[in-house]
C-alpha cells in the first residue's frame, strides 16, 4: 500500500481513540487527565494485541516444525 492508502485508515484510528478517551475524561468521576487516560488506554489495547501475535508466532513455529518433520 502506498503512503496515501495509510493515511486514511490511520486518520480514522487516531480519531476513534481520540473519542473513547474523551468519552472516557466526561464519564469518570475522577479527575484524569487526557494524558493519563490515554496511556491506560493504550496499554489496555496493547495487552490483547501482543497475545494474539505471540499465540500466532507460536503457532506459525510449531506448523513449520510440523511440516519439516513431515519430509523426514
């Protein structure tokens, strides 16, 4: 994809996150500060994306084990 064709996806992202974070500062009870939230944000979106990678990297290891073993 060419430069131009991530700009538009990543446009959207950036201002998806900036949303929940907002709806996040106007909801809560404490004071946050966009910053803070944002951080926690992150780091909660950022826990189930590394287990997905680290269950595919296993998974792609384990099926190139497999397949080598099978030409044995």
């Amino acid at each position: 994809m060419k430069r131009k064709d991530w700009l538009v996806p990543s446009i959207l992202i950036l201002l998806g996150i900036h949303c929940l974070v907002m709806s996040g500062i106007v909801s809560s009870t404490t004071s946050n500060s966009y910053l803070n939230l944002l951080i926690q944000i992150c780091i909660w979106m950022s826990v189930p994306l590394l287990i997905g990678t680290l269950i595919y990297i296993i998974l792609k290891i384990v099926n190139r084990k497999s397949k080598s073993r099978d030409f044995y």
